[in-house]
C-alpha cells in the first residue's frame, strides 16, 4: 500500500508553542519505519513546514492511505484533512491516530475517517493496512473468479484497537518492540526542527506514561496510569545511530529511577556517546538526587523541563503534585549550581487575583528562573478535574484550536477574562523581556537565537493580545 502521513498546521487561533519550537513528527517516523518493512511505501508531509495543501499532496503521492496525527488543538484540522483527502480521491481510506484520539476517540468521528485508532498506534496502523490488503485480495480474486466487482466488507471488530462506539476500551501494551523510527523520512525538514535554543534537535521515546498521579495532568489517561520503560541498551543502541547532537528525550518523566540513570550515564560513557540532552523531570527527583544530575550534566544533560506548577504547597497538595515549594527551590538550586537549564513550568490558578500573579513574578525572581511556561488550569476532558470545572467552561469543547494550554477555558473565580490575560501576559514580560534575561540569553545562547526566539515571543504575545481585546466571547454549546 502506499502511505501518506501528515503532520497538521495549527490553526492560527491557536497560541502557538510552535513560534518557539517545532520537533520532528516523531510517531509516523515509527509508523513509517514500522510499515515500510512489511513492504508498504510511506511519505511524511510536515505541514507546519510545507506552504501547500493536503490537496496537492494527495495528488501529487496518489496514497491508498492517509494517516493524519495531532492533539487536542488539531482535532478539527485533522477531520477537515481527511475531507480534503477524500475530495482528491474517496477511495483513499483515512486513518486518525495520536494522543487526543485515544483518549477521546469519539471527537473524531465523521464521515471523512474511515479508522480512529484508539490504542497502540504503530501495531494497530500495520492491523489495518493488513485488513486492507486482504480486502483487495478478496476483491481481485472475486473479481478474478466471477468477471465482476464485489464489494467486500472489512469486519472492523477484527481490529483490535479500533474506535468502535460501545465497544470497551482496548487495553494498552506494555512493552515497545517496534524497529527504530525512520528519522530520515523527514531529512528535508531537518534543518527547520528546533526547541528554543536546541537547534536540529532529534526525539526520542524512552518509556511511556507516568508513576505520578497529577490530578491536571493528561500524559496520565493516555497510557491508563501504567508506566514502563524501553530497555537502557536498546535507547543507546538507537542513540549511536542518531547522528545530530542535540537530543530531546520526550518522556513524560525521563528521571524516573537512580539505578536507571546512572546506568544511563556510564553506557553513554562506555559507548563514547556525546551528546547534549533535554528531557522532562521532576523536582522532587532533581532535589533528592543531586548526584545523579551532577553525573548526568559530565555526559551531557543540558536542560531539564520541571513541572514546578506553584509556589504555594496547598496548591501542589491540591493538584497531588507530591512536592513542595521548598522541594522546587531546592531543585532549581541545583540544577543552576551544575549549570543545567531549567525551563520552569506552571500552572496559573483559577481563583487567581492580582497579588497570586505578583507572588508568582516574585518567587520565580527569587529562584533566578529565565524560560518559564505559564499556563492556566485546564480540565482536559479525561483528568480528573474535568467535571468539576465543565459547568464554567467559557470556551466551548468543539473549539478545538483553543484547547491549547494558553487559552483560558474556564471563568476565573475572581477576576475578568481580561485581566487573566493581563496579568499572565505582565508575568511573561517581567521574567523575560528585561534586560537582564536579554543578556543571559544573548551570553548563553548567541545573538542569532536569541533574536530567533524573540521573534517567536512577539508571535505570541500578539497572538495574547488579541485576547485580551476579544475578552470573554462565550457562545452556548
Ligand atoms: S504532571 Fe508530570 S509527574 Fe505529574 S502525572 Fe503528569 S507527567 Fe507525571
């Protein structure tokens, strides 16, 4: 079969991480490596890169298959992709995967998709390619025998891990032996992946789902609370063929286990590994394993994304965050004493008012924090504090492109929608658009990133803007 894989564009409405970061498409290159040796032919088409439209594509490839991934924010891009796939040709069948569609399926059901893909993605892509083959077969042999065209039915039960509405969940493997992800597929979009100042950064996925249970957090229902991890040879095998430097490690918590990363070190030193790595952690790990980032930093560790979330600890308990303000001080503490840079996320409270927002700006100045992430509460649908804020949304759920983590969704307890936007927009200004983080970046990191990433910053600070003139504009569901 042949193959053809988009990645979706944003919508514009949609305040854009992709202004500061862009990464490679990580699961269809495993969807591309994985199929490809069975003997299938798969294209990649990036859309944030590419100008053109799923149209010309689709003309210009012919697929007998479409496969369309995304999150939350792409869930009526992805549906409108299929459309216009099906407009080129209605015999091409589409397929939806990624993280939104296995734990929302139902939000993608339409006449343009032929398959929502509910669980293990790769095993279950190569399932339905298999039930095609052996439906054409069947046609051409019918064909064949009787001198005309049957149609065949694709019994859809018989795939395992389908969107199939009242039939229960599947459950999710727990193990990943699947063949390296075709990084190559995506060479002529190389040079335009980056992360803030990580340029040419290549993913990859070492274990899947989380120990922790954060009420907010959605990494969480995709796995369904289980966690495990891929074997640390096979990681640096895969490593050892990856020819950039800069290494972004995408699992939800990479330090996750002392024995485990220092293992992790001492192979990428026997294996002559040097590389520089970005990954997720967590601070109650950093603050309690000094050692293990100290040794981490000798073979590379660069940066670290920690979910600080607060600086009130009632807020961390609420949240079941299990840490504590001075858990976050400490590990920002050591992560700047081993020179790793800490890329703070947060989460802004609903109840907020003026003084939570100055607390912030005044505990984040405290720590010396320069790259922050400012986020209000969002109950996605699927965690645990969904039902509990949904009598409050004020944007409503089919408005995909807005569920992007910047958006505030829910009405604040306290103040207008106006002032949220305000004052978050008031907190990003004063930790990073003052002179003394302009110099720390431009010592760091160079001139030319810095300008690059501020150029991104005035994105999507209009894009805010924008937001804070709309105000609230709630329409009824
Ligand atoms: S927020 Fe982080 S630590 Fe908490 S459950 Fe999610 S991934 Fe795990």
């Amino acid at each position: 079969m042949n193959v053809l894989l988009f990645r979706p564009r944003p919508d514009k409405e949609t305040i854009g991480l992709q202004n500061v970061m862009i990464c490679e498409p990580l699961e269809l290159e495993y969807i591309s490596a994985n199929i490809e040796a069975l003997g299938h032919t798969c294209t990649i088409v990036d859309m944030i890169i590419e100008k053109k439209n799923v149209a010309y594509f689709v003309k210009l490839y012919n697929p007998d298959v479409v496969g369309i991934t995304g999150y939350i924010s792409h869930v009526n891009i992805m549906k409108r992709y299929a459309k216009e796939a099906k407009e080129v040709n209605e015999n091409i069948t589409t397929i939806i995967g990624g993280v939104h569609a296995e734990v929302n399926p139902e939000d993608f059901v339409s006449p343009y998709v032929d398959y929502i893909i509910r669980a293990n993605g790769i095993r279950t892509f190569i399932d339905i390619l298999n039930k095609l083959d052996k439906s054409e077969k069947k046609n051409q042999d019918s064909e064949n025998a009787e001198n005309k065209t049957s149609e065949i039915v694709v019994n859809d039960d018989e795939i395992e891990c389908i969107y199939v509405p009242g039939k229960k969940p599947p459950k999710k493997d727990t193990t990943f032996n699947y063949l390296y992800p075709d990084r190559n597929k995506v060479d002529k979009y190389r040079s335009k992946y980056y992360y803030m100042f990580h340029r040419n950064c290549t993913l990859i996925k070492t274990s899947f789902g989380c120990p922790y249970n954060c009420k907010f957090c959605f990494c969480r229902q995709i796995m369904d609370d289980q966690y495990f991890a891929r074997d640390l040879e096979d990681i640096v095998n895969e490593l050892e063929q990856i020819p950039e430097t800069e290494i972004y490690i995408v699992d939800d918590d990479f330090l996750v286990g002392r024995e485990r990363i220092l293992k992790f070190c001492d192979l990428l030193e026997q294996r002559g590994i040097n590389k520089k790595y970005l990954i997720y952690g967590r601070a109650d790990y950093v603050a309690s394993n000094e050692d293990v980032i100290k040794r981490f930093k000798e073979v590379g560790l660069r940066a670290v994304i920690v979910g600080l979330e607060s600086c009130d600890s009632r807020q961390l308990d609420d949240y079941n965050k299990r840490t504590n303000v001075a858990i976050n001080e400490k590990a920002v503490g050591i992560l700047k004493k081993y020179d790793v840079e800490c890329y703070g996320t947060f989460i802004l409270g609903l109840d907020w008012t003026k003084e939570d927002f100055n607390a912030l700006y005044k505990w984040i100045k405290k720590l010396g924090l320069v790259f922050v992430n400012l986020q209000p509460l969002t109950p996605l649908r699927g965690t645990d504090i969904y039902e509990k804020y949904k009598p409050r949304f004020i944007v409503r759920e089919d408005e995909y492109e807005k569920w992007d983590l910047a958006h505030l969704v829910v009405r604040p307890d306290n103040i207008s929608v106006r002032k949220y936007y305000w004052y978050t927009m008031v907190l990003y200004y004063k930790i990073t658009a003052n002179p003394v983080s302009g110099w720390y970046m431009v010592k760091k990191y160079g001139l030319h990133d810095t300008l690059k990433l501020s150029i991104g910053a005035v994105a999507v600070n209009n894009q805010y803007w924008k937001k804070l003139i709309e105000g609230e504009k709630c329409r009824k569901n």
